[in-house]
C-alpha cells in the first residue's frame, strides 16, 4: 500500500499479532500479522464480520492491551502502554450516572490532570460544540440515548486526543438518531471544529464505513488479518444512490462474502514488514461455523426463490440486516451449498431449490446430507458416536477438541451451533443434565463419512 509521504503517520503497525493461551496450554491466534498506517487528515473505518480482532485491534492501539508480537508506533516511536493520543468512545454510552454531564465530560481532562479552572472552560466549549449546550447539570438518566452518545463523544473530545477512536458508536442508537449523528459528527470534522487529527471508527455497517470513511480497512477472521485496504476518494456529502457509491459497497460485500478470494493489496502488505521479520507458512485453518439457526438459512432460501434482483447489497437493505447480522446467514448456506455467491451476487444452488419445494422431513435429510458432506465438526461428532459401543460422548470430548483451534468461549459457540444443525438433521440428540451427546438407537447405524483425522 502506498501512502501519500505529506502526510505523517500518527499510529504505524507493524507485524502486529494478537494471541492468548488456553487452559490446555495451546495458543488461540486471534490476529496475525497486521501492517498499516493511520495518517493525519483521514478518517479510516475498520469492518469485518465478528470475530475478526476489530475491537481488540483498536484496544491495542489504544494501548489498552499489549500486542502479543510486532510493534505500535505513535509519531514513529514505539508505543509502551497507554497511548497518550487517543481517547475511545464506546458503543454502550459507558457514562457514570451519578455525575452530571459536565461531570462525566471532566472526567478525561481531570484523570490528566488538568486544574479546574481549565478543565472546566474546556469541558463547557466541547458540551458546546457538541450541541449539548443547557444540559451541563443534567443527569444521564435525564437524556436520550443520542444525547448520552453526544456525552461520550464531549468526553472524549474535551481531552483534544490526536486519533478518535470510535467502537461501533451508533450501533445502540435507533436508525434515525444514528443517521443524524453521524452526519453531525461530520459536519464537525470537516469544518474542523473538533480538534482531532485523524479518526478511526470500528463498524459492522458498510453504508456507515463508505459514507463517512477516507479508508475502509476490511479484516478477516480466524485469524483477523487484513484482506483489503481501500481509498475512498468520493468527495463529502456523499450519495448514497450514486454508481460510484454502490460500486464500492458492491465490492466490500463481494470481499465480505468470498472469504476465499486473495487479499486485495496482499503484495504491498507483504513488502512492509521489517526485514527482520522471518515469514511463517501458512497453516489451513480449522472450519469455523457461523452462529446461525437452520431456521434462519431457510427464511433466506425461501427469500431468494424466484427473486429477480441478486444484488446482496439491495437484499440486505430491503431486509434492514447489517453486515454482522447478514453474514453469518450467507456463510451458513453457503458453507452447506445451499447458495451460490458470485461477484456480489447470490442465487439459489439447485440443491437450494430442492430444499424451498420439499416438505419438512424432506428439508432435514437435505440438511442432513449437506452436513454429513462439508460440515467437518458434525462429521467428526458423527464418527466419534459410532465408534462408541453404547453411541454416547461427553460434551467435554468434544470441547477439547475445539480448544485447540478455537477460544475456550468460541468453542462453547461452535458446539452448540454444531449441535443445533446436527438436531435438526435428527443426527444425534443431546441428554443435558448428563452434558453427553448420543445416537438414538433407530440411527445408530446411519451412514457416516469417511474417517477424517483429528
């Protein structure tokens, strides 16, 4: 990626990587090898589907948490703990409600160490700015809930923090007072009447990202990494309806959805790591299940059947989902080859097809077919059931397996989706208070897949 030289860097990443242990003593990447710049002048979005580090990455450069490998530079100098030049606002307000607003916007400035008789001036101008003005003695219980996000924003304002950093802000608000602020929170950067330098919002909207954003730095998962870093050179106020607009939330849901495609600017990436940096090979991952009902994979096929329009952009605003909630429904029916995802669009497969004109039992052994072929978790489920003489396994077995490649909270997560999709294909059952998973006996003998190496 090449950066415009006028600009200096404010935060530089280099190598960064991300992991924790496990209670069985494995090692969880959560984010590899991360490198990119946040410039002065830019806004910068960083999207992703859950899971891919988005947070964790901005908590690291925010110097709230450690990267585990590579270094963060501020102003190119390596940064050690907190980041002197970067204040957060968070998605769920986070405000103190026995103080006042002025109280909760001091915060920051008094936590620096600022006298009164400063801090207070800067706390009331910010409120101003802000459009809060009249309601410095007001509690939050007292105020809306944009105006307890305008309280966050003041607060993190009134420090004059070089970088903004921003997680998922609006995503607590109702979709018109989200609208609103959003474009206020724009009106003040353009008109420089915020004194920050640069901004970085983490988002799960790719409206939101391409609306506001100078970057949109879309991460992928398992482990978070980079896949694409993309210049958005439409001038503000941008329209939405224009091809310039929806060509690039087109391109963004065609990176979204094909998780197998290269990474966009994976050469330019690759040429600004350190050249003490040794390249380690690249390991297949384990199959990762998006967290979705089968329900859900079946109210999307029954949508799509005899549907003209395959944009997934106009599906996903015709039915108001987000990226976050979208995503997992198409990774889910496209993982079972239920649908096919080209270029953006989407369509049925003919098997999808099969499953909207079939009855209820027939819709399960579609499923369970689809499972039993390309779902490596109920496969393996499957095979450790039939090697039991009494087709029982403890949960716990099953867990350990998942431990190795997953968080011990995600490997909860993939088990009970595994569990889910595996109930409703009537593959196994699960006896709860014994915590086992099991055949009933009319199954026991079922057709399993081939063995497959744990």
């Amino acid at each position: 990626m090449v950066q415009n030289a006028a600009k200096p860097n404010i935060i530089a990443l280099e190598n960064i990587g991300k992991s924790y242990l496990q209670p069985n003593g494995q090692t969880i990447s959560i984010i590899e090898n991360i490198n990119c710049q946040l410039q002065v002048g830019e806004i910068i979005a960083l999207l992703g589907p859950s899971g891919s580090g988005k947070s964790t990455l901005m908590r690291m450069i925010a110097g709230l948490i450690p990267p585990s490998s590579g270094k963060i530079l501020y102003y190119n100098r390596q940064l050690m703990g907190l980041n002197p030049g970067v204040a957060i606002v968070f998605q769920n307000f986070a405000l103190y409600p026995w103080l006042t607003v002025l109280e909760n916007v001091e915060l920051g400035l008094k936590a620096k160490g600022e006298p009164k008789d400063t801090r207070v001036p800067k706390a009331l101008r910010i409120i101003d700015v802000i459009g809060l003005d009249g309601f410095e003695n007001a509690y939050p219980k007292e105020l809306s809930g944009g105006m307890r996000q305008r309280v966050g924003f003041a607060r993190a304002l009134a420090v004059e923090p070089e970088l903004l950093c921003m997680d998922e802000p609006f995503s607590a608000l109702d979709v018109l007072t989200a609208e609103n602020l959003r474009f206020e929170l724009l009106d003040l950067w353009l008109e420089k009447r915020i004194p920050t330098k640069s901004i970085l919002i983490v988002t799960h909207g790719i409206e939101e990202a391409v609306t506001l954003a100078d970057r949109v730095i879309v991460l992928g998962r398992n482990p978070g990494r980079i896949r694409a870093d993309l210049s958005i050179s439409l001038p503000h106020y941008r329209d939405r309806k224009s091809p310039e607009f929806q060509a690039l939330v087109d391109q963004i849901y065609k990176i979204l959805t094909n998780p197998d495609l290269p990474d966009v600017e994976a050469e330019e990436s690759t040429t600004s790591t350190t050249s003490s940096s040794v390249p380690v090979p690249s390991q297949p991952k384990y199959q990762s299940l998006p967290h979705v009902r089968i329900g859900s994979v079946a109210g999307l096929l029954e949508i799509l059947e005899g549907r003209q329009e395959k944009d997934l952009y106009r599906l996903a605003q015709e039915l108001l989902l987000e990226v976050d909630d979208i995503l997992p429904i198409l990774e889910a029916s496209k993982l079972m080859e239920l649908v096919v995802i080209t270029e953006g669009d989407i369509q049925l497969a003919q098997i999808g097809e099969k499953f909207i004109n079939s009855s209820i039992d027939e819709r399960k052994a579609i499923i369970r077919d689809r499972l039993q072929k390309h779902i490596r978790l109920v496969q393996q489920i499957c095979q450790l059931l039939q090697a039991k003489r009494n087709h029982r396994i403890s949960e716990e077995l099953v867990l350990d397996l998942l431990e190795n490649h997953f968080t011990s909270n995600e490997a909860q997560r993939q088990l009970r989706t595994a569990m889910d999709w595996g109930r409703y294909a009537e593959l196994y059952s699960y006896d709860e208070p014994a915590g086992e998973i099991f055949i009933e006996e009319s199954n026991a003998e079922s057709e399993v897949p081939e063995s497959l190496h744990f």
